[in-house]
C-alpha cells in the first residue's frame, strides 16, 4: 500500500504540483503579494494559500506541519514536539523569509540571522496563510529577500464559538474559539495549549523531551461602510520544553523558555472611492531562556542564558486605483519606520573555570520608501516597483522589481524579476562573533510560470525560478561577507475536483541549491520533493489521506570532542498520514489522526529523531 500512495504521488507530482487549498485554485482573496486585495489567480507572482478548510481536512495541530506541503518550500527541525524549525524557500537561507502574522513582523532581533522559529506556533484561529515564494524586498524590506510568509487569522463576522479537547500517544491539546459581529464592531479571539512528551530529540536518547506551548491570537474591529475602518490584533505565544546538547547528545535537565508578544493598531481611511489611506503601528517582544545545571551526566558543567528582542514599526501607504477605459491603472505608495533592539546573557560553569560572554543592548533602524505601479488593458497586467531603504548603518539601498501577466483565455503567463538585500542582524554586527565592517547579502530572481484551466476541474501549473545570492553572510570563525550561492528548479502543479466533495492535488519540486564557493547542495535542501493529497467528504464524514515524498539532502555530524564536521547523506523519506472526522450532530464533531501511517523511520536533520507511527482522538463542539 505504501509503494501504491508512493506511486501516485511521484506519478502525479513528476507531472505537476499542487497550491494547497481545498476549493481549486485562483478564487481566493490574496492581500500579501501586491499589498492589497487581489484574487490568487490575478496575481503575477507565485503565490500559494492555504486555506482554514485545508487547516481542519489535514488534521495539522501545528503551523510547521502545515507549511511541508508548499511546493518550493523545505522544513528541517530539529526533533519533533518542540525543536528548532528552520523555513527554506526555493533552497534560500531561512532568515531569508519574512514572517509575518496579520502583518506584524515576527521574526526575532535577536536570533543571530534574524530568522523566526516555527515550532511553537498553533494552527488555532487561522484564517489563512499566504506564501509568496518569490523575492518580495521591495515591497517589504530586507527580510522578504527569499519570499514572505503572512499568517491571516479569523475575523469576526456571525456570532461562533467552539472549543476542542484531543489525546493521543505523543500529545494532547485544548483549545477555544470565538468571534462575532455587532452594529459598527467585529471581534475574534482564540486559544490554543499543546503538550507533547514520549520522544527524545536527541536520536539514540534515553529520557524524554517535553514541550508546551501555548498560543493566544485576538483582533477587534471597527468600521463606518465605505469610510473608516480601524482595529487591533495581538498575538502571543509562550513555549516550555526540554532540549538536548547535540545531535546524539543526550541532556536529561536542559531546558528553555521562550515568550512572545505582539500588537498592532490599524487604520484604513476611504478618502475617495478610488483613494485609500492606511496608518499601521505594531511591536514585537521575544525573550528567550536556557537552564543547563549540573547532572550525572555533566557533573560540572552547568550553564544559564537569555536573549531579550524588540522590533516597533511604523508605516504608512497610499493606495490609488481608479479605471479609465481601456485601461485600469493602481498605484502603491509607502513608507516604514522600522526600529529593533536586542541584547543578550550567557554564563556557563565548568572544569576550565567560569565564562561570560554578554551582548549589551544595541539599536538600529531603518526607514524604507516603496512605489509599485499597475497598469491593466484586457487580459495583460503589468507591474513595476521600488523601494529605497535608508539604513542607519549601511546609509541608502535600493530594490526593484518587475511582473506581469498575461491571460490568454484559460491560460496565464506569469514573469517575474527582483533584486534584493539583506541587513546584517545585531548579533552579527555586535555579538563577540560580529564586526561592523559587515555589508548586507545581495541577490537577483527570477521566475517564469504557467497555469492551465481545464473546464472547471482541472488546473495545471509549471515554474521555473532562478535565484543568485552574493556577498552573503557567513560564519567562519567570525561573521564575513565571503558567501556566493545560487539556487534554481521547477515546481510543478495539478488539482484536479471531480466533484463537489472529491478534490485530488499533487506537486513536484526540483531544487538545485549550489554553495558557489564550494560547489556543493546546500544542507538540508533535497533535490527532489513531492506531494499528493486526497480529501473526500461524505453524509457526515471526511477523509483526508496525504503522501510527501522528500529526497536525499546532505547534511553534516559535528563531532564536540575533535571540534570537526563530517559529511552525511539523509537518505529519502515517505510520510503518509491520514485524518478522518465525522460530524455526530450540527454541534459535535469526533475525529481520529494517524500521523506516519506505516511507521516511517526518518530525520529532518542528522542525529534528532521523529515520532513513528501515532494515532490521535479528540472532539470538537461548536455553540
């Protein structure tokens, strides 16, 4: 049975690959690609949504989880339930990629690469999730080089509740949400606790690694039609949970903490029916703890650490659309202030004595400037930008790119071209391992794609991107702008829905992601990827079976005794995992997951292990 699901899935992803969402694709409302509302198949770029319906049909508890099956999109964690997990689109460095949730920027300040950790946050009160999987710097800034990520959550709208409890082998989880709607305010709040417990991270280990985490979302509204609306979100998660020393590395008392809070106040004014004004302000705090104390194990050695980070943005933008036959012309225009701050403590005991390495508070900001222009005759859309960033380091850096798309019947052609920069983080700037005399990475991308509608049933879809990354930042003792590496391939695509309540999708990624001074595939970055998912609803019931293949990646083992690295090969992997419910009334739903269907044994990164096969039960009650 497994060759079988494998089968399809190579057959079909070798062919295609699939956007992820549980109505065929192209209907959805995007925002993040041009910043402002447009539908999916309009947009020039690539972008992929996945929607509240594919959330709930997969079964996915964790956002993590959720993002393994973007076409173009690699997970690497470190051990499951809690380990570090890094987000590598189109084979680009993670701290590449923006993350986002209702907007407001989440990726840490202090991290040394400025990049966002995946492994605590909850799939509860999602709307949707937009990926766009091209470069989008200049429209967001320095972090956006390899592509954006933005977490939409619920809105209110009807009054709705629900909560849900589950349990299975490695976890359980409860939750609760509820939103609704009065006169001129709109309000939606939700809240998510998952404990994991049963594995160890570290592969080969003896003790077990627990994790909790827990995720609050909320965002209230307010609106006068047609006039003003103005609102504020907020979003925290607070994450416990046991880590090891190393791949291997067994530590029975290594723990962490982490906590993070955001908020951002919003308002959109409509001046003129083709005129809108809209003022953001937002701030983002992440504090991260590690107790490491003396143990059988390590009986002199203990060691404690914090990292303190905050981001406030402010921005502004002006939106103009307004039609004039035969053309429609739109125009884009912002600014940000952007000011981050970061500062960190470890101290550690041992048979050589004690060591203290401190990173005082430091501060930067930035202040960008973006312009994009639209024009549309017919079934021909173009788009142009700028974005000029004024750095308080490194003085001006300007960005462009360039889109279009062309719509020949039930065919679009889609082109796209962008430069982009990365800021070097305050920990490579000031950190012991850092120097000022950095300059930010650079790059150059590329990406030609095409998207066929066969009838109503059937879309199709094949990309091919290049993207060239130089000047980067790596480390080699100290942080230096010695990197070259350039990363291209193929995504390709099918859905296919047959009827209202069978929808079949498929993908197939190949990467190529070149170490230019080496020669060498990035770690962790498999050369071939691809998925296949079934969703089939009936009477009461729905079932949800999902395949993804990922192929070989290097990877290295650092040995912590000779300070030496050496090369390994991950072999390839299958997941199968399958998540039924069934609907006993209007208000009560049962369901049961099986995650690794056939026990799969596998490693993301080397020496961290992975859950086997585990099943999973819960309820979920709507009022």
């Amino acid at each position: 049975m497994k060759k079988i699901l494998l089968g399809i899935a190579l057959m079909a992803g070798s062919i295609f690959g699939a956007q992820g969402t549980i109505t065929i694709v192209g209907e959805e409302i995007v925002v993040t690609a041009s910043r402002v509302e447009e539908k999916q198949k309009e947009s020039p770029v690539s972008i992929t949504v996945i929607t509240k319906e594919e959330i709930e049909a997969s079964g996915a508890k964790m956002v993590v989880d959720v993002l393994r099956g973007v076409p173009g999109l690699d997970i690497a964690q470190t051990g499951a339930f809690g380990g570090q997990a890094s987000c590598f689109l189109r084979g680009a460095k993670s701290e590449y990629t923006l993350v986002m949730i209702d907007g407001m920027e989440v990726n840490d300040p202090i991290d040394p690469g400025r990049g966002f950790d995946f492994a605590h946050l909850s799939t509860a009160g999602i709307e949707r999730i937009e990926i766009v999987r091209t470069s989008a710097g200049p429209l967001y800034g320095s972090d956006a080089m390899g592509g954006v990520i933005n977490i939409i959550t619920k809105r209110g709208k009807k009054p709705k509740a629900s909560f849900w409890v589950e349990g299975g082998q490695y976890n359980k989880e409860k939750g609760f949400e509820a939103s609704g709607a009065s006169g001129l305010f709109n309000g939606a709040f939700a809240f998510n606790k998952q404990e994991s417990y049963g594995i160890s991270r570290a592969a080969k280990g003896t003790e077990t690694d627990d994790h909790s985490a827990t995720t609050v979302l909320g965002n209230i509204g307010f609106s006068l039609p047609e006039k003003i609306k103005a609102g504020v979100s907020i979003y925290s998660n607070n994450a416990d949970f046991d880590i090891d020393d190393d791949s291997f590395d067994d530590d029975p008392n290594y723990t962490s903490k982490s906590k993070s809070f955001s908020i951002k106040g919003e308002t959109e004014i409509s001046l003129r029916p083709w005129l809108k004004e809209k003022i953001d302000v937002s701030s983002y705090k992440m504090r991260r703890e590690c107790e490491d104390g003396t143990d059988t194990v390590e009986p002199f050695d203990c060691s404690s650490s914090w990292y303190n980070g905050k981001n406030i943005k402010t921005s502004w933008q002006q939106n103009i659309l307004f039609e004039k036959d035969p053309f429609t012309y739109g125009l884009i225009s912002g600014i940000e202030h952007e000011i981050e701050e970061g500062e960190s403590y470890y101290h550690s005991e041992g048979m050589r004595g004690p060591w203290t390495n401190e990173f005082k508070k430091k501060k930067e900001s930035n202040t960008g400037y973006y312009l994009q222009c639209q024009l549309k005759r017919a079934n021909v859309t173009l788009y142009g930008g700028a974005r000029i960033d004024d750095h308080s380091r490194f003085g001006q850096k300007t960005t462009y790119k360039a889109s279009s798309l062309c719509v020949a019947g039930k065919t679009r052609i889609k082109t796209s071209y962008a430069t982009g920069f990365k800021a070097p983080s305050l920990y490579q700037l000031y950190s012991s391992y850092g120097t000022t005399s950095l300059n930010p990475d650079e790059s150059t991308s590329y990406e030609l794609g095409i998207e066929q509608e066969i009838g109503e049933k059937v879309l199709l879809g094949l990309t091919c991107f290049q993207n060239e990354f130089k000047n980067m930042i790596v480390f080699d003792q100290k942080y230096k702008n010695i990197g070259k590496l350039e990363t291209g391939g193929i995504e390709t695509m099918i859905q296919i829905k047959p009827t209202d309540n069978l929808i079949a999708n498929a993908n197939y990624t190949y990467t190529q992601a070149e170490d230019r001074n080496t020669g060498k595939q990035l770690l962790r970055r498999p050369k071939h990827k691809a998925r296949f998912n079934l969703n089939y609803s009936f009477q009461r019931a729905n079932i949800n079976l999902s395949c993804i293949y990922v192929g070989e990646r290097n990877d290295k083992f650092y040995d912590p005794v000779t300070y030496r690295s050496t090369p390994i090969t991950l072999p390839s992997y299958t997941l199968v995992n399958l998540n039924t419910s069934y609907n006993l009334t209007d208000k009560f739903t049962l369901f049961l997951k099986v995650d690794n269907l056939f026990g799969e044994e596998y490693e993301e990164v080397y020496g961290y292990s992975t859950p086997g096969r585990s099943f999973c039960g819960g309820v979920r009650c709507e009022f």
